[in-house]
C-alpha cells in the first residue's frame, strides 16, 4: 500500500524537527515525529473555517498589544480640557470626561485584558488538571472528598464566589484580581481531566505499567497525563475567554484592577459618564466591541481544537 502523501504543514515541521537535532539520530527522528504530528494537527486546524477566523482574530489583538503605540500617537495618561469630545481628525473615537483619547486607551487595555486572560488561564489549567488528575487515579474516598470539595465550588455562581473572594482580598490589582479568577475557575477543568482519567487508568497498558513495578507519580507523568493533554488543550482556550468576560464583569461592578488600563474599566467609567446616552458613543462601544471580539475568536479556536483532537466531530 503506497504511503499517504504528507500534507504541507506536516512535511515542512518534520523536516525541522529533524534538522535541529541531525546530531543525533535517536533523538531527530524523535523529534520529527512529533514535528509531523503537531504538522498534521495545525493542518486540520486551518482546514476548519472557525480555526482560520478565530486564529486571525487573536493574531490582530497579539499584533495590537506589540505595536499600540505606532497605531495612535497620543499618551493613554495625557488629558486636555476635562471635557467630552465627539469624533473629530485629532480623536477619531473621541476623547473621555478628562480629555483623553478613547482609542488610545481601548488599544492600550488590549494588553492587561489579555495578560488576564492568559495568566488566570494558567492558574486555573494548573489547578484543575493537578486535582482532576489525582483524584480520578486515586479513586475511592479520597476520590470522593475532592469531588465534594469541588462539587462545593461547581454548586456556588462564580460571579458571587468572586466578588465575595475579590472583596476579603480587597483585589485592586491585576494580579490579585488574576488570583481571584484562577482559583474560582478550577473546578469545571477539575471535573473533565477527572472522567478522562476514570476512563484511561482502565486501559491495559496502564495495567503493564503497573505490573512492571511503575510507580503512581510516573504512571500519571508517563501514560495518562499525556493522554488527556489534547483535552486541556482544547478546554484551555475556552478559558481564556471565560477570564477576559470575568475581569470585565469584576471591573464593570468596580472590583476590578484599578493600576491598568483594562476594557473592562472602560466601561465601567463609560457607564459611570452616561457614554450610553450623552456621549461619546464610541467610549462604551469600543471596548465592549474589543471583548465581544476577543472571546469570540478564543471560542472559535476551542471548537476548532475540538474538533481536531475529537475525532468523533470531525468531518470525514
């Protein structure tokens, strides 16, 4: 039977994974084959229209948080009169209740908002793959008092666990409100890793691991924690988008961090100014716009990702 023919991303990372450790044989075929592997899976990713759209969305933001400053050319802190002003050639959003530029200010909370997005991601990934790894191996009671604790934090809304967290903490930075939506976004993560885990400590090759003497921590390290990684992956990216709408909410109801520039305290002081009604329009639309548009290209790669790494989905 001929070889299927390599697809264009798959052929070209194989060839680099290869080159870079040509050194030593062992390791560069290795290597080359997870460079085929993470070739073929960025192939299915961008033959899906929700994949392109959504990585393209990201990519725009990314190159935004890099060149803010060579798209406007007024300081995010500079006011004039402190006065409202319509859109204008000098302010082309209009200028806030202190005389600063609006688009200056929404570009520059492109970066805090997605540094929230991104660290809170972190903390809850690692909270919740570390507790769902562990308990769904261990298993019996002590299976069952981690469930419980997390069936705890799953039963409470997590808009009223973070503001009664954000309120003892006094959270008016960004890394203590990144704190307060890493540790109050775990347990949904904590819950998934856990039944993949029930399903694959069954299989036998976890049974040959453990009659050749594996111990606990290398079996969970070795054989499952890779199996579910596509699954955090994929759960991953729907978190960041849950974070970014959490800051805005915190922000929105005056919990937010206080020391940045985020989208979410743009509406909040938009809202605080009557922009809704008075104007400037653009004061409310503009950062709303950003976080509509920013969480709707991190869905878009969740379901793509979904869709890859479940085969189940994907289109034959």
């Amino acid at each position: 039977m001929a070889n299927k023919k390599k697809s264009r991303f798959e052929a070209r990372f194989e060839r680099w994974g290869r080159g870079l450790f040509k050194f030593n044989p062992h390791l560069s075929d290795k290597v080359g084959l997870q460079a085929r592997n993470f070739g073929r899976t960025t192939d299915l990713f961008l033959a899906t229209w929700m994949g392109k759209i959504g990585l393209g969305i990201i990519v725009f933001f990314l190159a935004v948080v890099v060149y803010a400053d060579l798209f406007v050319p007024y300081d995010r802190y500079a006011s004039t009169d402190y006065t409202f002003e319509e859109s204008s050639w000098e302010h082309p959003f209009g200028t806030d209740q202190r005389g600063r530029d609006i688009l200056t200010r929404t570009l520059h909370g492109t970066k805090a908002s997605l540094t929230v997005g991104l660290a809170a991601m972190a903390i809850s990934m690692g909270i919740g793959t570390g507790v769902g790894l562990l308990s769904g191996y261990w298993g019996g009671w002590k299976d069952e008092v981690i469930m419980r604790v997390n069936d705890v934090f799953l039963s409470i809304p997590w808009l009223v666990l973070m503001l009664v967290i954000s309120s003892v903490l006094d959270a008016r930075s960004l890394v203590t409100v990144i704190i307060v939506i890493g540790v109050t976004g775990w347990s949904t993560t904590a819950r998934i890793v856990r039944s993949q885990v029930l399903s694959i400590k069954t299989r036998q090759f976890i049974e040959r691991a453990r009659a050749i003497g594996s111990g606990d921590m290398h079996i969970i390290k070795k054989h499952i924690f890779p199996n579910v990684v596509p699954l955090i992956f994929a759960n991953a990216i729907l978190t960041i988008a849950i974070s970014i709408l959490s800051e805005s909410t915190l922000s929105f109801l005056k919990m937010g961090p206080q020391d940045v520039e985020t989208w979410g305290r743009l509406l909040d002081e938009a809202y605080t100014w009557s922009a809704a009604t008075t104007g400037p329009y653009a004061y409310i639309i503009m950062p709303g716009l950003c976080i509509v548009t920013v969480v709707l290209g991190f869905t878009f790669i969740g379901y793509a990702m979904d869709e890859v790494l479940n085969p189940k989905l994907r289109k034959r």
